[in-house]
C-alpha cells in the first residue's frame, strides 16, 4: 500500500474522526503492518549542506519527520559513510561524521571500501565494527574474510513485531581499492553469493530480508529469493529497479541514492502478518528539496539541533588549520573529464593534476628524504579535488588528496614498470575500464589500444631515453599505490620497499611552497599511435615507398587545460598536418584524435610528432628498403628464377607501353619500327584522349 503525503493523511485522518471512522494508521493495524526504511549511500562525510546536497542535518530533518509520521522507521547506510571526506571531517579522522550518523542513529550499515583506508586495524579499534567505537551502529560485511574481530554479517531489527533482517557486503573488488598493506591476510569474497549465503541463515529468524550491498548491483542480478529489497551503492548512481516475477514473493526492488546526501532511498514495505508475507513494495528517491522541507515540520527537534551542533564544532575545529595558506600558485590544474566541466568523473584519462601530484612525489622523495627516486607515480583515484590558482591553503591542498597516505619508493625493473603502465587497461566491462597513472614530466609513454590487452605498450622513455626492461628503477608513490593497489601489482611486484613517513598532504603543501609557479604539463605523458595501410609489414616494420596511415589518440586533455588544434608528423622526409578533434571521449585516454596520411621514405628510423599545445613524442621504426636483385645464381632454381625474372620484366614492359600510350608519350625507337605497336599506341590516346 502505497502511503499517503502527511498533509493527504492528516485529511483523510481528520475526515475519518468526524465519520467515526478510521482511527489509527496504517502501521498499527492488526493484520497489515507499513515498515518504513530509510538509507543513504556514499555519504563521504558531507556533512555540511551544499548546492545539491542536503547535509548532515537536512538529512536528520527528514529521518526524523519520518519517524514522527511512522514508529516503524528505520535509517540504514549503504557504506563509505567515511573516507574521501571534505576536510571539515577528514582532517579529524571523520569522526564528525560518525558523531553525526550515531545522533541520527544508524540502525546498520554495510561496510563500503572507504572504510578500510585507514586499514583493518583502524576501521576494528576506532571506529568500530560492532558499535563499541566511535560508530555506535554495526558495520556488516558477509564478504569480509580473515579479519579478526570480523565483522557480522547481518543483524535483526524488530520493527513492530515484524523480524527485519539486515545483510550487508562490500564490493569484491575492496582489495584492489585500498591499500593492501593496511588488509593483511584480509579477503573479500563474492559480494551477492555472500548475501545469499547469509540471507539462507538467517531465512528462519527474519520475517523480511534487505540487503546492503555496496556494489552496483541490479535487480536482475543472482540474488536468492530470500532477499526481498536491495540498497546499492558504490557506483554513484542515482536508480530503481523492479526484477523479475517470482514465484510466492514480490519481484526484488533495487534502490540506489547517488551520493553525499544528494537523496534518501526510502522504501515502503506492507508485510500481512497474518500470512507472514509482504504484499506490497514502495520504493523512490527523495531528493534534496524535499529533504530539507522536512526540516520545517522537526522545528525544536532535539536531534536535529544535536547534529546542527556537532557540525558546528567540526567547523570551529577544522578551521585555524584549513585557512592556513600554504602558498600561491600561478596555474590550475584539472582532473579527467567525461564530459565538459565535468572534473573527476573519468579515472582513465590522463589529467594534469594527477601528474602534477606524480611529480610531487618524485620532487618530495629528492628533495626531503634520501630515498633518491627516478620516477613519480599517482593514482588518478586518489585525486578528489581540482586545484586552482591562487592562494592554496591547508584545507585546499588536503581536499585533492584526503586519504592519509604516506610516501614510499620501491624498486622495480624496466619491464615491472611497463608492465604497470599495460595494467591501466582493466576489465573492459567493469565500471571503470581504465585506471590512468598519473606520471612524473620526465616519463613519456606510446600505446596502440589495436594490440591485445598486455601489448599496448609501444615505446617508454625514461629522461628522454629508452627505458632499459633489464635495469632497475626506484619509483616514488603513495603507500596505496606501491603496495598494489587499484590493482597495479607489478608495482608491489618490487623490492627494498622504504616509506618515508610522510603524509600525502605534508609532502605536496611542501612541493607547492617551494615550486609556486609549477607549470601544468603541456608535454602530455601518453600519446596513442596505430599503424595502419600497406606500408605495415606483418612484423611490423614499415615498407618504403608504400602509403602509411597514422591515427593518433590521447592529444588532449578533457580538463580546462589548453587544448591542440593541429598535429604535425615526420617520418624521415615524409611531412603531415592534421587538425585534431578534442571531442570528450569518455572512461578511456582517447581525447585528441587525428590521422594523417603519408608514403613511407627510405631510411626513416623515427616517426616524430608534435602539437601546437606543445606535446612531443618520437616514436622509433624500422623501414625495409626497397628490394635490390641479387647477382644471378646458377643450377637449375637459377634458371627457374631467370625464367620468372623474365615474365615480369615482358608485363613490366607491357605496362610501361600503355602508360606511355595514355599519357601521350611517343614510342620509344625499339617499338616505333612496328606499324601493329604504332596503330595500337594511336588508337589507345585516342581514347584516352576522350577522358581527359
């Protein structure tokens, strides 16, 4: 049953008593009973309101005119309640936003990837899995293997006599998404079988089943028929979807509420108690207007004025500080884009921010440590912020990096490393099918994405030179980042790992200090080169004389950075220019395509490229000569070759005389004393003659 409005139920309510009618809600009847459950996702600690977001007590208005409207109300979270936070929270801890969560009160929570970035001691010890912490609401993970204390994997709310059974899960990918080195011994095993799993157990106990599941999950996905509705989360989305009939149960509903308080997933469940079965599933979205008009209908709330007070704190608390100035640049630097304006919605493109960090790394471990690296490395997913020109305080710095993490080196080969730059490719069907390093400005990569997954990688220099794949290379980067993660394993594939101890933020305030007028790096890290046309042999060497087509991607940035208009390419002699299209193309690092045409000259041993937005790269070739006869030879495959040599060379001749006959050339001597050859060279400009 679908519920009324309050001001539609205070109506029918005030009708009902003057008829003597109905006189109690819907959720208090004997036989049919309405549950109400509330869930966020992705809060990320957004705990102040902002333009499209609702904010910690926005948030608590809503839960509590909720309440107030129906007793059987419970508010669930769908997991990274912490983690990649706005440094009003992060810079302590997050514990504002867990303070904020236990005023609200938190009924349970899945746990979301970004809750083990502090590592799995942190997330037992200070937060808290079970509510004994700083979060006072249990944090499930059906999935989570090897962690001691575990986590549960479900937990039962009795909602009006109704058993309401709560699973939860995180994304099977967590450890690939954190640093392994704070997950020791730590697995998470399949995300919707561990729900079902669970759901089987606890099938006896529980009279409705939710699952929080913080993946992207669909209501088409395998989930078992113990599992009346799912709340999603991870991905960002905002969604609803209605599975497939099933026998004896209500199809599946799947909710999902964006991100950072922007909605509240709030489904309606009408369970008959006297059948022991639900008959009915609501389920929308309710959106930021709505969630703050709430707040008017709570005024005096003693929650909401709790969590008001709680943010205000935070504020007072993070702000000396935030506003400390570090330094004042002269450039901004962007994030990928999907889309025009859209700052750090593509991970796979290349970005000037995320090498900027990269060199920051390599800067910091040179100039503040004696670990003396030779090459940055940046996980575009750990860079949350754009960061623009002008002054740069504490606050701002700690936004584009709000993770903690401390700076290391490792030491790997040549062919580790370009391993590494193959693993950016990943699952071409998964949510994010490309995962862009960031990279110091003195290493330069090509690829051709027409090659197989593994072999993309065409040519890696390092400070202008070739890498060596036999030498060994000291590479600095965050503690995420060299112990494996977003699945970059040939980087944890090194040895003599050194952490430095110094924290993300610490190191890059003292990079933008000491180099304020950091340039953005026009000389792009990535270019894509494909080859193409007749001139490619099948070993890939170039054929001279023969035409080369040459299509070039990754020209351009998708952020605010200057982009190219044109390409210019040399092979050998051989000089091409083409416009380039800096048309957005999404998830991968395509932007800035151009191809240009050219006939391969002999003795080419590079093919150069260069934009007008400054990005060089010289790419090396091999071009066979063309062919030279041998010195006869004898025997009889001489002969047969002669014999061969000696077809060619009549149709040669054939077609040189009809080429000279079109283009009007007279006969040579040799073939002028025959009148048959002078008839048929007449007759043949003629014809040709009508054509011209």
């Amino acid at each position: 049953m679908k519920r009324l409005s309050r001001t539609a139920l205070a109506v029918v309510t005030a009708t009902g008593l003057g008829l003597g009618a109905l006189t109690v809600p819907a959720y208090a009847q004997d036989n049919s009973v309405e549950l109400n459950i509330l869930g966020i996702t992705d809060f990320h600690g957004h705990i102040q309101p902002a333009d499209g977001e609702a904010g910690a007590a926005g948030l608590a208005c809503y839960v509590e005119a909720e309440r107030a409207d129906n007793p059987l109300t419970n508010f669930v979270t769908v997991g990274d309640n912490i983690g990649g936070s706005p440094f009003v929270t992060s810079i302590l801890q997050d514990k504002p936003t867990l303070d904020v969560l236990n005023a609200i009160g938190v009924d349970a929570s899945a746990l979301g990837n970004h809750e083990f970035d502090a590592g799995y001691e942190d997330l037992t010890q200070r937060v808290s899995v079970d509510g004994t912490g700083q979060a006072q609401f249990p944090y499930l993970g059906a999935n989570v293997v090897g962690g001691v204390p575990a986590p549960a994997g479900s937990e039962i709310v009795d909602l009006g006599g109704v058993k309401v059974g709560y699973v939860g899960a995180v994304t099977q990918e967590t450890a690939t998404l954190v640093s392994p080195a704070g997950i020791p011994g730590i697995t998470f095993t399949a995300d919707i079988e561990s729900i079902n799993t669970e759901a089987a157990r606890i099938a006896d106990e529980a009279d409705v089943i939710i699952a929080l599941i913080h993946s992207g999950a669909s209501a088409n996905d395998a989930f078992s028929t113990d599992v009346d509705v799912v709340f999603a989360g991870h991905t960002h989305q905002n969604r609803i979807e209605t599975g497939p009939a099933r026998e004896g149960k209500q199809p599946l509903v799947m909710i999902q509420g964006w991100e950072y308080g922007k909605a509240i997933s709030d489904v309606e469940i009408t369970f008959d108690r006297a059948a022991g079965e639900i008959t009915d599933i609501d389920a929308r979205n309710v959106l930021v207007d709505e969630i703050l008009a709430a707040c008017d209908a709570v005024s005096g709330n003693e929650v909401v004025a709790n969590v008001q007070n709680i943010v205000a704190a935070a504020k007072d608390a993070s702000a000396e500080a935030g506003q400390a100035v570090v330094t004042t640049i002269e450039n901004t630097f962007y994030r990928g884009a999907d889309s025009a304006g859209a700052y750090g919605s593509n991970r796979g493109v290349e970005s000037s921010l995320n090498n900027l960090l990269a060199e920051a790394g390599l800067w910091g471990m040179n100039e503040l440590t004696a670990l003396s690296a030779d090459i940055g490395v940046m996980n575009a997913g750990g860079v949350r912020a754009d960061l623009a020109a002008g002054e740069v305080t504490f606050a701002d710095a700690y936004l584009v990096q709000p993770f903690g993490n401390t700076y290391g080196i490792v030491d790997i080969t040549g062919a580790q490393f370009k391993e590494a730059l193959e693993q950016q490719w990943k699952d071409p069907e998964g949510e994010r099918p490309r995962l862009a390093l960031g990279l110091s400005n003195n290493v330069q990569y090509s690829f051709d994405e027409t090659r197989d997954a593994g072999d993309r990688i065409t040519h890696v220099t390092v400070n202008g030179a070739p890498i060596d794949l036999e030498a060994t290379y000291r590479v600095a980067g965050s503690s995420f980042l060299l112990s494996g993660g977003d699945s970059f394993d040939a980087l944890a594939a090194g040895s003599d790992v050194q952490d430095s101890g110094m924290v993300d933020v610490d190191l890059f305030n003292a990079y933008l200090a000491a180099n304020p007028g950091a340039e953005v790096r026009n000389d792009q890290s990535s270019v894509g080169i494909s080859l193409d046309g007749p001139a490619v042999a099948e070993d890939g060497a170039l054929i001279a004389g023969e035409e080369l087509t040459i299509n070039l991607s990754s020209l351009s940035y998708t952020g605010g950075e200057l982009k190219p208009t044109t390409v210019t390419v040399k092979l050998g002699a051989a000089e091409a220019t083409a416009d380039v299209d800096t048309t957005i193309l999404p998830n991968l690092d395509n932007t800035g395509t151009a191809t240009v045409t050219v006939t391969v000259p002999a003795g080419a041993t590079a093919l150069a490229l260069e934009t007008d937005a400054g990005t060089t790269f010289s790419l090396p070739v091999t071009v066979a000569e063309e062919p030279v006869n041998d010195a006869p030879r004898t025997g009889s495959s001489a002969g047969e070759l002669v014999g061969v040599a000696g077809i060619f060379a009549a149709l040669a001749s054939v077609v040189g005389f009809v080429f000279s006959s079109v283009m009007g050339v007279a006969l040579p001597p040799a073939l002028a004393q025959f009148p048959a050859l002078v008839q048929l060279n007449a007759q043949i400009q003629a014809i040709a003659a009508q054509f011209k």
